[in-house]
C-alpha cells in the first residue's frame, strides 16, 4: 500500500505542477501531460490493486502447495 501511496501522491504533484504551469503559459502542452498522467496512474493504480486483490484471494489456495 506504500506504494500506491506514493504514486498517487507523485502523480498528484505533477499534476499540480503542470496546471500551475498552463495555467501561466496557457500552452496546451500541458494539458496533453496532465491528460497522459492520469491515464497511466489509473491504470497503474487498477494492475496494482488487481494484484493486491488476487494475492488476497490466492494465498489461501496456493498455501498448502509450498
């Protein structure tokens, strides 16, 4: 979990940083940026929970096996 912490926290800052800059500039260029990083994040944030999600699930199963 400290790791999604992080990420959403990373993406956040970036994501700040790139409004304040658009919104100084007024280049769309940041837009694009802001649009691509939310992008990644949740689907970073999605494969990440999914993982967390069937560990949670399989452990039980595979527990016997090892």
């Amino acid at each position: 979990m400290v790791l999604v912490r992080l990420l959403l926290f990373m993406a956040l800052a970036a994501i700040g940083v790139a409004l304040l800059l658009w919104l100084v500039t007024r280049d769309g260029r940041y837009l694009r940026f802001i649009g691509l990083t939310l992008k990644f994040t949740v689907i970073v944030l999605v494969a990440m929970l999914l993982w967390f999600a069937a560990e949670r699930l399989l452990a039980p199963v595979l527990a016997p096996l090892v």
